[in-house]
C-alpha cells in the first residue's frame, strides 16, 4: 500500500514538471551550451585560420617586399593597405592599378608619406607607363604632357609643369584666363598611340611661372579614356617592300618598283610606314605591301590615310583593304603574344621604353 502510494506521488510529480514551463536557469543552460558549441565548433576555428592566413600573408609580403629593396618601413606602412583585401596582397609589387589605390588612400590620410611614397614608386619601377599599358590615375600623366584646360566652354592650350604625389601642376601655354581657386576646370589630352583622356577637378591655387599661368589641381583616381582606334596597334620594326599602285592592279609590277621600308606599328586595320626615300605621296593613294610577321608572307593592299614628312624620312598611316582572315589571325595572334611577353619583362623590370620583343623579325 505504501509503495503504490509511494508510486503515485513520483507519477504526479513526474507530470507536473513535465507540462511545467522551463525555468530560467534551464533556458540560461541550454543557449550557454548551444553557443559554446557555435564557439568552439565554428567561431574558433575561423578566427584561428584567419590568423594563420594572415600571418602567412604578411610574412610573403614582407619577404617580397624585401627581395625588391624596400625598406622594413615602406613594407608596413603599405602593408596597412592590402592586409584587409581578399586579393593576393603581393600583387601590390606587380599591379599598378592596386598600387596607385594604394597611394591614394595613403597621400589623403597622411600627406607626410609623400615622399615615401615616390621612393616606393621608384624601386617598384612604378614612376612611368610604359606605351602599351593605360593611363588609370592622374598621378601617371607623363610630365609635359599637353593638352587643353576646359574652362567656361573656352579651351586653352596646356602641358603638365609640375607632378608630385599630392597635385599636378598645369600650365596654360599661351594665354591669361582668369581662374580662380575653387574654379572647376576640365584638362584634356591626347596619349599617342593610345587614347583620348580627360579629367575634372577644382582648382586648388593659382601662380605665376615664367609670364604662364599654373593651375594646382588635386590628383583623380580615374582618369575618363576614349579609344580613338578601333584596333590595338602595336610598335614594331618589321622590314616591309612596298609600291603605289595607279590603277589598284598588281599584274604589270616590276621588283624594281619596289621601295624598301619599315613598318613602325601595324593592326588588324592597318599600319605605319616609314621610309628614307622621297616619294609623292598623297592621302588617297593606293599601295601594294609585302612583309613576314611570325612566319608568313604577308601581301596586303592598303590606303594611305595620313602622311609625315621631315628631312629624313617620310612616314605615312595606311588602312588595310580586303585583308584576308587568315591574316587578320596572325596578326591578332602576334599582338596578343606580343603583349604577353612584354607585360611579362614589364612586371620583371626588363623592359625599358621603347623597347619591343618583336624586332627584328
């Protein structure tokens, strides 16, 4: 009788707790058990394999940045740039992109870096563009660069005075417009060989240099870029034959029409000649060319569309007509090799302006 009465009161007591709302403390238990869990399952092991990464990351950085001549300072002070990136930090050394973002970001938070900043340049071989790369920053206008300053609709001849980390300096060539500070200006400039550029900017002080009018502007992170072919030309010397034709026919030509020159860039669209001899040479007039570019004989008509004369030589722009799509893909399949090779000894610090894997062929 006991036991069975025994028996009921732990019966009771069983349902009662069991359709009984969890206490405080319980809640308190399981949430402390679940995020421990969280912690020591996920959360910790991703903060210590972000450590891991990180300290990895720094160590190549700082041991590249060694192998390249900057000092334990240079190393740290961009380190602070890339260490939050997701990208390969490394890449600082080699992409100009990153490191002119880079600069950018340090020049705005401590103008005292400046001079760091062009020392770094200068070792990462950084301080020009090499022709076959774009113009991305302000900061890679090549000194006495000109152009137009673009003010109040009037247009002013102008050329690059002064380039510093901080401002770019420029001087307007041949008149006296009154501007001021804090006057919006736009510079725009041709890049030969490459492309139409431009950018705006509020003028940050005015001077005098030599009777010319000098405009301080602050430097733009992204400079505006009109493609003004519509194919990549590429610089060469390539040994080239040529003729003008009077009646588009190649049937009644001698070798002796011949004239020997060179080719100084070419494209799928065309080419530029050059050539010591004097000849009349007209816009319009058709020519017969014959070259070898990666081990075929090329024979193409073409157009002349431009000419340039000086004393020794004469220069002149033509534009392919009919070329044959087999030439076409030497040619693109040249330029793109081409380009490689040269980013290549550019990344390296082998290639020097002017410079071109391609001669002679």
């Amino acid at each position: 009788m006991l036991w069975a009465q025994g028996s009921f009161e732990v019966f009771r007591e069983a349902s009662r707790k069991m359709f009984e709302g969890p206490s405080l403390w319980d809640i308190l238990f399981v949430v402390g058990g679940f995020l421990s869990v969280v912690l020591f399952l996920i959360v910790l092991p991703y903060v210590i394999s972000r450590y891991l990464n990180l300290r990895e990351k720094k160590a190549k950085f700082f041991s590249v940045g060694r192998s390249l001549g900057l000092s334990e300072e240079e190393i740290s002070v961009f380190w602070e740039c890339v260490k939050g990136t997701d990208y390969e930090a490394t890449k600082l050394y080699t992409s100009k992109p990153i490191f002119e973002k880079c600069v950018s970001m340090l020049v705005k938070e401590d103008p005292t870096k400046v001079d760091m900043v062009g020392r770094v340049r200068r070792k990462l071989n950084f301080d020009y563009v090499p022709w076959f790369l774009p113009l991305s920053t302000s900061r890679e206008i090549d000194l006495y660069q000109t152009g137009f300053i673009i003010y109040n609709r009037d247009a002013y001849p102008a050329a690059v005075w002064e380039r510093t980390e901080g401002e770019l300096h420029i001087a307007i060539l041949n008149d006296r417009p009154r501007i001021n500070p804090n006057n919006r200006v736009k510079f725009s400039f041709t890049r030969e060989d490459d492309a139409r550029y431009y950018f705006e900017a509020d003028v940050l002080d005015v001077y005098m240099d030599r009777g010319k009018v000098v405009l301080i502007l602050p430097h733009v992170d992204k400079l505006n870029r009109i493609q003004l072919r519509e194919h990549i030309r590429w610089r060469v010397k390539l040994p080239v034959q040529f003729t003008m034709l009077e009646d588009g026919s190649v049937k009644e030509l001698s070798e002796e029409s011949f004239i020997e020159g060179m080719i100084q860039d070419i494209s799928v669209g065309g080419a530029k000649v050059c050539t010591p001899r004097v000849l009349d040479l007209k816009t319009g007039q058709k020519v017969f060319l014959r070259f070898d570019l990666s081990g075929v004989r090329m024979e193409v008509f073409g157009e002349v569309r431009n000419t340039q004369r000086s004393t020794e030589r004469l220069c002149f722009g033509l534009k392919f007509e009919n070329l044959k799509k087999e030439y076409e893909e030497v040619i693109r399949r040249f330029i793109l090799e081409e380009q490689r090779k040269t980013l290549r000894a550019y990344r390296m610090g082998k290639f020097t302006e002017g410079s071109s894997s391609s001669e002679p062929l």
